[in-house]
C-alpha cells in the first residue's frame, strides 16, 4: 500500500492520534495485512511512537503483520459451537490444511483463526469463509466444504 | 486540609491527598514489597506483590497499595495471613519463570515460596514492565516496548532506536530483575542491528 | 432526503404524514435479515421476492420490508405478510413463488411454512400464537420486526423519538436521572450497576467536556444480543443515547462496535446519517438548544476491551489494557473527564422507561431485578434464539417452555450464564428465579444474557477448560495473577482432560482461583475462576474420576474415550471402513466390523456416520475396551 493512501485514511479521521485503531482497521481491510512500512508512516503522521503502535497492531486480533491467504478461514469457537462439538471441527480443518490457528499454509491459499462467537448459534458448529456461513458442521462434512474452494 | 491521616500496621501516618498507600507507608519508613514499582515512573499496578489489607467503614478488603488512594482513618495491615499466602503463590508463579532472581529469591525466603510449585516457562522475563516504562516515561526514547497480549506478552526492541541510543543510555539494565533485558538486547543487537557504524 | 426538523411539532406533523401514508389493511411482506439469517439464506430469499413483486406487478400494491432479528433464529428465515400475520418459517426462494400464488394472491396459508408443535403437530398461523414467543415480553426486542433498521420513517411510525422530545421538553436533566434511577434499571451489560444511580455520579463530577459511550463489544461468546439490537433497531439504541446525553450534560458521544459485527456498524451508521438530515443529532436538536454529536469507533478484536476503562483506552488509540478503580469512568474517563459508559441493552431500555414511566418498568420483574432482559438461548436446546422475558422467570421455564427442551432426547445437564465471567447451573436449581443476586448466589451471575444449554454429553471439566483457555488468549496480559495464574490453571485443566491428572490438582486449581479473584487487577481477571468453581461445586464427581479413574463421564475428552463397534449391532454397512481419514477399521460386507484401536485417532467420524437404526459405535471410557471377537463369530449370517 503506497504511502499517498494511507496519508488519505489518515486525512480521513482527521490526523487524530485516537483514531489510530481506526486507521489501521482501514489498512488492514484494503491491504489485508500491515507492512512495517506503513506502521512507520502512520507512526509519523499521527506522532505516535513506533513502540506503541506495534503493541497495538500485535494485541488486538483484527491485525495481521503477515500476509493472509486467499480463503480466510474463520471457525466460531463460541460456548454453544463449542458444546456442539467445534474442537472437532478445527482440528479437522487443522489436519485437511495443514495449518494452526493464526496461520497461513505455504501457497497463501488458506489463513486459518478462530472467531470467538459469530452469533449463527443456531446453525452450530459454524464455519465463514470469505464472508460466507457454513453451518452444521461435522467432522464428517467438513473436508467437502473445504474442497469447493480453490 | 490535604492532610489525610491512616494507620499502617498499627502506626499513625500522616499522608497527603492523593498519595497512594505504598507512597505512605515508604514514608513512614514502613516496607511493603513491590517488584514493578519505581519511584521516577507512574504506578503500574502489573505485580500486585504490594497488595496489603485495607480496613474502612467496618468492612476489610485486599487492595494493591501502589495504586490504592490514601483515605482517612484506612487501617491497614501489611501482613495476614490472607495477603502472605497470595503474596506466595504469585512469587512461585515468577518462581516459574525466573527462579534464579536474586529479587524473587529473597522475597521467597520471606513468604516460604516453593521454586518448583508450577512447571517451569521457557521466558524470564517477569512482566514488571521497568525497561519499557523507564524508556518511554524517563528517556522518552521508547527503544523497547510490549508486543502481543496475556500469555504471548514479550518485551522488544526496536532495532532502528536501539541501535544508535542504547549502548549511550543502558539506565534500565539495573533495573531488571531476571536480566531478561540485557539477554533481550544483545540477541536483538545480533539478529537485527544493521551493521556497524561505519557501513551505515 | 428527510427534511429538518426543528421542533416537536415538527416532528409530531412528519410522523403524522408518514402514518396517514400507511394503510394498515395494505399487505405488506416482512423478512428477517440479520446477519444470523444472512447465514440461513435470507439474502436470497429477498432477492426472489423482489422478482416475485415485479413479475406479479405488485410493488406498488404490496410493501416489503426486511427488519432485524426476530430472535427465532432456530427457524430462520422468517417471513411474515401482514395484515393478518401469517408466520412462515425456514423459507427458502423456492417458497417464494407458493407464497405469492396461495398467501398474497388468494388468501390461502401454505402449510409446510407453518409453525408446527413439536408434541400435538398443530399448526400455528399467527406470529404471536407461536409458543416461542407467547411466554416472552418484547419491550425492548420486540420493535425489531416492525421496522426496517435504516428507516426513520419505520421509526417514527411505530412512536420512536417520542420519549426524546418529552425528556428535552417536558422534563429537566435531574427529572430524567430521578425518573431512570426510580425505575431501578440495572446494568444489561454484566455489572449490574442501577444505571441512574451511575448517571448521576457522571452528572456531578466536576469537569468538562462529558461523555456519553455505548458499549457494544459484546464479547461472551455465545451472546449476540447487542448484535441483534444494534442490526435491528439503531434508533432505539440512539434515542436512549440521546436521553442520556441530555441527563448527564454530555454534548459527545461514542459508540463502540466490534468490527466483527459489519452490519451493526453499517445499519448504525445510516441511522446515524438520517438522523443528522433531519437534525435529531447536531446543533440545537429540535429547537431544544441541546446540541449532541456522536462517533463511531470499531473495535479490533480484544474481548478485555468489553471491560469499561479497557474500552476507553481503546478510544483513546491506545492498547486495551484495563487500569484499576478507583477512579471510576463517571469521575475519570475517557481523556480523564466524567463518561458514563453503559451496554447496548441498557442503552436501548431507556426510550421505554421515559415514555411508560419508572413505575411500569418497576411492575415487572422481581425485588431487585426489574423489567426485562434479553438472553440468548443457545447450545443444546431446540429453539435456539433470542428471547426477551420478565426477571424472575425460572429457568425451567426459559429453557423447556420457550426454548423446547433439549433435542434428540437427550437430558438436561446444566446451563452456562454469564459467559466467561459465569457460571454453570446444574438441574436441581432450574426453579430459580432468574434475576442478577440470584444467580450470583447460585454461583453464576447474569452476565450480558448469555444461556449456554448443556446436555448429558457435556463434559463439565472440558467447560471449565474451554472458558480459561478462552481467558488465556483474551487476558491483556498486564498483571501476574490473570496473566500467569490462569495459565497455570489451564495447564492442570487440559491435563485432567487429557488424563494426566493427580491428587493435589483439584486443590492447587482453588489457591490458584483465590489468587485471580483476590488479587487481578480487572473483572476479567477477578471473575475468571467461577467457571471452574462453579463446576467444581455441582460437578465436583466428574473432576475426580477424571483424575483418578481416568473417566470422562459424558465419553467426550478425546484422549480418555476409546471407540468400539458393537458386534451385536453392527451391520457390516461399510460405512464407517470408508469414511474412517486413517483407515482404522477392518471389516467387510457380512463382516463385523473391528476397530485398531492403535490406529484409531478418536475423530469421531464412524459415531457421526454410523446409521442410526444400528447405532453401532460405542464410546468407551474409563474402563477397557473388549477384545476383537474372533474371526469365526464375524461373519453375518442372516
């Protein structure tokens, strides 16, 4: 992401040192993840030392400092997936794509994280991938969900 | 008046508004233990080994005296058996971390705290929070700040401010209780420093 | 465009416009369109009842409005035609087109759409006559399916800004406080705290400016509540907002969404849009000389940030690590000045307890917990959703009379309020009345509503487990008890789920408990344990035969359970030899299956896909498994 558009964001909430989490959110939406670069840019427009905002783009989850995969794969691990059986859900996917939560496989195919609680309790155990909800999820139905993105 | 008076282990102490129970007691040369606390930088309240008991209006609670306001007529007790048995139980926590601190080790002796209570942590790093707040509030350099959150916690450098500021400064070595930090520098200064001075 | 309003009478003039507009006896089509239902389809579903209206030519003649949740999102997507409130459930666009030719066209019910009691299989026509919903009270929630959330007309229709104009003109700041404080409302977000009472200590702090925040981080997992209430009715949550500005003195205030709820944020920032148009927030709101202005903050996915001065750091730019209290957000807050910071659901009740009075909200509810409150009722339970219901209700009556017991026959074990901070309740008290000091008493607490229904296949140590390991990746990590104390207690939990329990563990878990409760520095911190204690206390067996039978008793921790196809049942399908990811199963047609168990990683997968009129697959634990009969007796014989 070229400095020109993050100094447009910036502009956008008014080069408040507050709006950092702000800032970074849009970053991270546009670029999918935040370069170093760009956290030294924000650094120096917002005069917020670079210490700080690397606590802040590593403690909140929104926040990758990585590339993500093409299919961010985002499994609710929220109390009622949880008793439906989510744990066996995750280390099916874990096992079908080789990664662990908070990864990325090798082809930046898949990113994998947990999600605590999507709110689709009813459909659980539940699975959003791009945006979409899979539901009713299982060990045994899991690895065909997975194979219809490529 | 500012003046607020309180009682510490049976000792009238005079206060001021706005003092913490720990600035008091200091005060009246009466000694609560701390490891994040320093006298140059705000409260940090991260250790609670400082927490004492506090008695108001009838009724007793634990509260951490380093951050705890002074109030009129507070009694408060430095030692019970309530506040020694956590003060315990968070040394062998540290214990589990750092178990060769000279710090901890002494402050083990005085609560009975058993080194090998938890299973060991790979970090030494006890979290007091001393180099990052001593660099940032003192210096204002912030060559070292906190990364992550919980359990993945860790003090770091950055290599671009620490490179050209620290081995001038180094205030903060002594200040580390497990001398996680000065290990944390001279890893940082292997892996990340870009050169020598004259290639740069 | 809306046009401004600067008056009372101005507004009281558009809403009459709007409602002479709107002729009750028009059909009008209603679909839920939460993000919930989104998963279920509901997009869809609206796109083909747009193409049913224009090929039928109806657009003009029949409305069609896509509202919030309804809360009876066990049977999403929800439609509803009105005038006569017909009720269809789980429709799909393949519905749609029965639904114009029979319901819209000729007045006729599709049946199959229908509610259906699960007992006496009558059917059910009427929205309200559904079970589910009879035993609630929707004072808050219940304005969602009337409206469209990005519609101030909707809005207006139904009453909203009614109580706005009667607090900014027909009362003073203290007269609202009395009114909120005599109405006992308590906190809806976790704490409890009478929320009039708290508005007046942020009134009378000194300093300038004050504000006013709306937490909507709801982090419990398990809960979506505020989610619902922020999709669904936007106007609601900024009206009470407004109320409360106008008390406390506040002219600035924040609201605070999680940036895993989009739709929240977006329907929130088209109400807040539409209602700077028609100057229902900016300078001088309807002449009132009070000028009120509101930003929108998302948050980055920290669940400590639910806690109130982790939230304010986060508004602030900074890293969301709570600091101690004293002093409070109503003395010191947001930029050291006076905030008064309250949940979604408190927020949204106000409106409510200004138009109808303290005294009507103090006539429902028990001693000390009035009105209503919103739980999610999730897990294993037949009708999952949202429901509204007067405190004091048993929790007998939420779980079996409204949510339908548990599915699949299965028993009742215990319900999980509370969340991460609560606890878990066990079978002989589900009389209890449901309200704030109860539930604490009984070892739980009411949390922002979360009800997390167990049943017999429930591990309760796993439970305990889960909730600290959640609180592990979500502690802010600034203080040693929370930091390293849950750690630990999460290193002896896993091991006593995985079968590596001892004697001591049980009580080293409890000086670890009086650790966090006593000495954290925040309520994440100090409330964590009572998953673990709760469990401990009404479950206490399961622990040690965990620990020294090596027994999962509800056969789910994975490492304490072995598989076993039953030879007397077993069919020889060949089912489970194929789907079975390690091929572990030895069998053939007409030959009883076998286990490896050396093989065998315990995926579950032969339970799941064994038929079940053979129900062949056992689970084993704590005691072993018996040998492989021999090969002679594995042949079916029929």
């Amino acid at each position: 992401m070229n400095n020109e558009r993050i100094d447009q964001i910036i502009a956008e909430h008014q080069g408040e040192a507050s709006s950092l989490i702000q800032v970074l959110l849009e970053i991270q939406s546009e670029n999918h993840w935040l370069p170093r670069e760009a956290l030294e840019r924000v650094g120096e427009k917002l005069q917020v030392p670079l210490s700080l905002i690397r606590h802040i783009a590593t403690f909140y989850k929104a926040f990758s400092m990585v590339p993500k995969g093409r299919h961010e794969v985002h499994i609710c691990m929220g109390t009622a997936c949880h008793v439906r059986g989510a744990k066996r859900v995750l280390e099916t996917v874990e096992d079908l794509t080789g990664i662990k939560p908070g990864e990325t496989d090798l082809d930046l195919k898949f990113s994998l994280d947990t999600v605590n609680c999507l709110g689709c309790c009813a459909l659980g155990p539940v699975m959003e991938i791009n945006g979409k909800t899979h539901g009713k999820l299982s060990t045994a139905n899991t690895a065909d969900v997975l194979k219809s993105y490529d | 008046m500012n003046d607020i008076l309180l009682q510490i282990d049976g000792k009238e102490v005079q206060a001021k508004k706005g003092m913490t129970v720990l600035e008091a007691a200091r005060r009246a040369g009466i000694d609560i233990p701390t490891l994040c606390y320093h006298e140059k930088l705000e409260p940090f309240g991260g250790c609670r080994i400082c927490i004492v008991e506090a008695e108001s209006g009838g009724s007793t609670k634990l509260v951490v005296s380093c951050v705890y306001p002074v109030e009129e007529n507070l009694v408060v007790r430095t030692r019970s058996e309530k506040a020694d048995r956590i003060r315990k139980t968070l040394l062998e926590l540290l214990l589990a971390h750092a178990p060769d601190s000279p710090q901890l080790k002494e402050l083990a002796g005085v609560y009975g705290a058993d080194r090998d209570r938890f299973e060991k942590e790979a970090s030494f790093c006890i979290h007091c929070g001393l180099c990052v707040r001593y660099c940032a509030e003192v210096k204002k350099l912030h060559a070292v700040g906190f990364v992550d959150r919980g359990t993945r916690k860790e003090i770091s450098f950055i290599p671009e401010i620490a490179s050209t500021e620290c081995k001038n400064c180094m205030e903060c070595f002594p200040l580390c209780p497990t001398s996680y930090l000065q290990a944390a520098f001279v890893l940082t200064e292997a892996l990340a420093f870009s050169g020598t001075p004259s290639e740069e | 465009m809306m046009p401004r309003l600067n008056s009372p009478a101005e507004l009281e003039k558009l809403r009459k416009e709007i409602l002479s507009k709107r002729d009750p006896n028009k059909p009008c089509i209603t679909l839920c369109s939460g993000t919930a239902c989104h998963a279920t389809g509901s997009k869809e579903v609206a796109l083909a009842i747009e193409r049913e209206l224009e090929k039928h030519r109806l657009t003009e003649k029949v409305d069609f409005r896509r509202t919030g949740c309804h809360g009876f999102c066990e049977k999403g997507p929800i439609v509803i035609i009105f005038p006569d409130e017909i009720c269809y459930l789980q429709v799909t666009p393949e519905d749609v087109p029965d639904i114009f030719s029979l319901t819209i066209q000729e007045k006729k019910v599709v049946d199959r759409l229908l509610y259906t009691d699960p007992t006496t299989g009558e059917k059910v026509t009427c929205e309200s006559d559904i079970p589910f919903y009879t035993h609630q009270n929707r004072l808050v929630f219940g304005t969602n399916q009337k409206i469209d959330p990005t519609s101030v007309e909707d809005y207006l229709a139904i009453g909203g800004f009614q109580a706005l104009v009667k607090a900014l003109f027909a009362m003073t700041p203290e007269q609202v406080i009395k009114e909120v404080k005599e109405s006992r409302l308590r906190g809806r977000g976790g704490g409890g705290f009478p929320a009039g009472v708290k508005w007046e200590f942020a009134r009378n702090a000194p300093g300038e400016p004050k504000y006013v925040v709306v937490n909507c981080d709801e982090g419990d997992p398990g809960a979506y509540m505020d989610r619902s209430l922020m999709e669904g009715n936007p106007f609601g949550v900024l009206e009470g907002l407004l109320i409360g500005a106008y008390a406390i003195g506040a002219r600035e205030g924040y609201i605070y969404v999680r940036q895993e709820y989009p739709l929240a944020v977006k329907n929130l920032g088209i109400a807040i849009r539409h209602a700077e148009e028609c100057g229902l927030l900016g300078k001088n709101i309807l002449g009132s000389g009070f000028d009120f202005t509101i930003k929108v903050h998302r948050g980055a996915g920290a669940f400590v940030c639910g806690e109130e001065t982790a939230l304010l750091k986060s508004l602030e730019g900074r890293a969301g690590e709570p600091r101690p209290r004293p002093p409070y957000p109503a003395v010191k807050g947001l930029w050291d000045k006076p905030t008064n910071i309250n949940n979604v659901e408190t927020w949204a009740t106000v409106p409510l307890i200004i138009s109808k009075g303290a005294g009507f909200f103090t006539s429902i509810g028990t001693e000390e917990s009035k009105g209503t409150k919103i739980f999610s009722l999730v897990g294993k339970i037949a009708n999952t959703g949202l429901v509204e219901v007067p405190m004091g209700i048993t929790l007998r009556d939420i779980i079996f009379r409204i949510g339908g017991g548990i599915p699949g026959g299965k028993q009742f074990k215990a319900v999980q309020t509370g969340g991460p901070s609560g606890g878990c309740i066990p079978e002989k008290l589900l009389d209890l009345a449901v309200g704030f000091d109860e539930l604490t008493a009984a070892g739980s607490m009411m949390g922002s509503g979360g009800m997390i229904v167990m049943d017999e296949d429930t591990c309760m140590v796993d439970v305990a487990r889960y909730f600290i390991n959640f609180l592990t990746d979500e502690s802010c990590g600034k203080c040693l008890p929370c930091r390293e104390g849950l750690r630990q207690m999460h290193k002896i939990l896993t091991n006593i789920t995985e079968g590596k329990g001892k004697e001591g563990d049980i009580e080293l878990l409890e000086v670890l408990s009086e650790t966090a409760i006593e000495a954290s520095l925040c309520a994440l911190g100090k409330t964590a344990p009572n998953p673990f204690l709760s469990t401990l206390r009404y479950f206490r067996e399961e622990y040690e035969a965990h620990i020294s039978e090596k027994r999962c008793v509800a056969l789910s921790c994975k490492e304490l359970i072995a598989y076993y196809i039953d030879p007397e049942k077993c069919q020889a399908c060949m089912i489970c030899f194929k789907k079975c990811p390690v091929e572990a199963i030895d069998g053939a047609r007409k030959t009883i299956h076998i286990i490896d168990q050396e093989k065998c990683t315990r995926c579950n997968t032969c339970f799941e896909v064994c038929p079940s009129k053979f129900a062949a697959v056992r689970k084993i634990s704590g005691e072993p498994v018996p040998p492989p009969i021999p090969e002679e007796e594995r042949m079916i014989v029929k």
